[in-house]
C-alpha cells in the first residue's frame, strides 16, 4: 500500500467516526415532558449509539433493547412493577445499562444471544431471577445489587461472563453458571442462599475473594474443568466446596478454619491448597477441627480431618495424597521430628518426614488410605541451659565446699 493510498484510507475511517459520532444523540424519558414518557417509545425511535437518559419515575416493563444503546438511569429511575414478568429483554450487542432499577415477578434482565453486555450500578428485584444470560459472550455486571427469591444470576451457555464487585441476595441460588466458560466472579458478596454459587459442566471458571453469608453449600460443582476459587470469606456457612466429577480444579485459602465441612471431592482431582499443605485426591472429605497442640510439639497450619466417602462407590480403592512445604526457620525444631502426625490417639504418630526426591530438593509426602485426623508438627527443641548459669552454679558449688572445708578446721 503506497503512501497515497494510506492517506486515503485513513481520511476514510475519520469521516466514518465523524459520522457515527454526528449521528448519536440523547434522549430524554421523563413521566412528563422530555422527549418521551416511555422508556419503548424512545428505543423504537433510537439510533445505535445513543443514550436514553432516564428520569426518576416507574416506568412499565417488557421493554425491548433491540438496538445498541446506553440506558443511563437517574436515581429513583426505575423500569417494571411486580406485575411485569420481565422489566427489560436486551437482544442487541454493546448494550449498556448503567444506574436503573429493574423489577419484574419473573426476571429483572434477560439477555439472549448478545455480546458486551454491561450492566453498571443497577438494582434488580425478582420474585424469580434477577439477571438471565443465555448463549451471551463478554457480558460484565458490575457494582450491582440482585435481590431474588430464587436465582439471583444466571448464565447458560455464556462465555466471558464478569460478575465483579456486586451484591446478591437468593432463596436457593445465587449464582448459577451452566455450560458457560471462563466466568469470572470476583469480589461478591453472597447472602442467604441455599447454593452460593452453582456450577455445571462449565469450565474455567474463576471465583475471587467471594464472601459467602448465611449460606448452606457456597459452591458446589458439578461435571466442571479447570476451575478455580481463591480469597473466600465465610460467615455461617454450613459447606464450603461440595465437587462431583470435576476435574484439573484448584482451590486455594489461608486455612481449613471456616465450616466445619470445608470440602467434598465425589469422582474427582481438586487440588486443595491452604497453608502449608495440598491434598488431592478423590471420594474424600476435609473436615475442619480444632486441635490442641500436645505439649512439646509446635503445629504447622492446621490439622484435619480426612473422611472417606461410601456413598460414593468408586471403583478405585479411596486414598489422599498429602504434601507440605518445609519451614523456612526451623529454629527450636528438634531434629528429625518435622512431619505428618495421625493424632487419632492420644500421642501423635509420625508417619511421614520429609525425604529428598529424585530432582533433588527434599519434600514431604503421605497417602492416607483410611480415615483420620492429621497435623503438621515438630517436637520443640529441649531448651539447653545458658553457659553463664553453669559457670555460677559452679562457683556457688566451689564456694559451699570452701566454707564447709574451712568449718571442719576450727
């Protein structure tokens, strides 16, 4: 391309923005005066590209986006009653909803088929679900509160979704991700759901820095690849993570402490990491417990609970695999004794120290084939007694055999 032709090309492609720009506008909705009273009224009439600037006011639900626009809400703007079932049908790309409330008895958004989604700053109320997505790509719902009494989010067959910085509130599930991809579902709060967030045969999903509250499971997933769930915060939460035929899962937290049920893996390889321990394994569960640590010993982390499931029924014997990192300070750590205890007892057992592997370095390493309660520990180091205090034991020891000598001469 000679330079002529480039100069060309790129006059071509400013008059081309000029023109969209030229051609995008506001409108006005507002109960009276404005440009219109209906929210329907102005997007019939909309260009792509435009921004419907709504007025505080209830306007009626049902509303068709058919055409990329930004509808930007003032406060107390507020789209659907209780007796629509759907407040807005979004069915164009690159819609923007920014700042409305949307009610409806059957669900606040649905999206179909879109892409680019974003829902910024808004508030969704439903007797049934607050937000549904199906077969969508790169949608993003932000800063935004869904109350529902059943599903709070919704994604089927999506990919892309961001869910980030939001708050939902459900009866039986907060956020569901079905057949959906690399979801991302980052700093939510989850209150009072029976599910906090559902996934099914979805894959890549990332869940971060979650907070799961009056919850019964906070995750369960079902037939699901290559997820991830990292930073959860708990308050009465019955289950943490509850996995059926998952697999190349990891889950990482600061520690067990949390629900008493940390974490069931049904015919599957989640890899769990918190503190200085992994497990994986498959038909077990984690439990937490608090221990108190016999005296002498110093624990490393926490200690555990390993159950295996029966109901599973696998065909494959049930075994865990344990592996812990070293301690970087082994100060006051009798030697020999850092390793894997089974505490079901009453005096710890050692049962793994660690051994140098074939690449060199040394790790630490169990297989538990039978339920029971381990602990990462090491025996305290006999504190040795101070030179100083030797040396004054001797002169006061020199000193008691002088006097008694010099009595026995008088």
């Amino acid at each position: 391309m000679n330079g002529k032709t480039t100069t060309a090309a790129a006059i071509l492609l400013l008059a081309f923005f000029v023109f969209v720009c030229a051609q995008a506008q506001t409108i006005s909705v507002t109960p009276s005066g404005g440009d219109y009273p209906v929210l329907q009224q102005a997007l019939d009439t909309a260009s792509p590209g435009d921004v419907i600037m709504i007025a505080a006011g209830t306007y009626p639900g049902g509303v068709m986006v058919n055409v990329p626009v930004t509808l930007s809400g003032e406060d107390g703007a507020m789209v659907g009653t209780n007796a629509d079932t759907v407040a807005l049908y979004v069915n164009a790309d690159d819609v923007v909803i920014r700042n409305l409330a949307c009610t409806a008895s059957g669900a606040g958004i649905i999206a179909n088929e879109t892409d680019g989604l974003q829902a910024d700053r808004c508030r969704v109320i439903s007797d049934d679900t607050g937000i549904l997505l199906t077969g969508c790509s790169n949608c993003a719902i932000t800063s935004t509160e869904v109350t529902a009494k059943r599903t709070g989010i919704e994604t089927t067959f999506c990919n892309a979704t961001t869910i980030s910085k939001s708050r939902v509130s459900a009866g039986s599930v907060g956020i569901a991700m079905k057949d959906s991809s690399d979801a991302a579902v980052e700093e939510v709060r989850i209150l009072g759901a029976e599910i906090g967030i559902l996934m099914e045969n979805s894959g890549g999903c990332r869940l971060d820095a979650v907070t799961f509250a009056g919850i019964g499971d906070a995750v369960l997933g079902i037939g699901i690849t290559d997820c991830t769930i990292t930073g959860s915060v708990f308050t009465d939460v019955t289950q943490y993570v509850q996995f059926y035929a998952a697999s190349g899962c990891s889950i990482e937290a600061p520690s067990l402490q949390g629900p008493a049920f940390f974490a069931a893996d049904i015919f599957s390889d989640t890899g769990y990491r918190w503190g200085p321990y992994s497990v994986t394994g498959r038909d077990f569960a984690l439990l937490y417990d608090s221990y108190e640590t016999p005296e002498g010993y110093l624990l490393f982390g926490d200690a555990m609970n390993i159950t295996f499931i029966a109901a599973a029924e696998s065909p494959e014997p049930p075994s865990v695999t344990i592996t812990a990192d070293l301690p970087a300070n082994t100060t006051g750590i009798a030697e020999n004794t850092y390793g894997l205890y089974r505490t079901d007892g009453t005096a710890p057992v050692l049962v793994a120290v660690p051994e140098v592997s074939d690449s060199g370095p040394e790790i630490l390493r169990m297989n538990v084939t039978e339920p029971g309660h381990i602990a990462l520990m090491a025996r305290a180091e006999a504190e040795e007694t101070p030179y100083y205090y030797i040396f004054l034991w001797v002169v006061v020891a020199l000193g008691v055999l002088l006097l008694l000598v010099l009595w026995r001469r008088r």
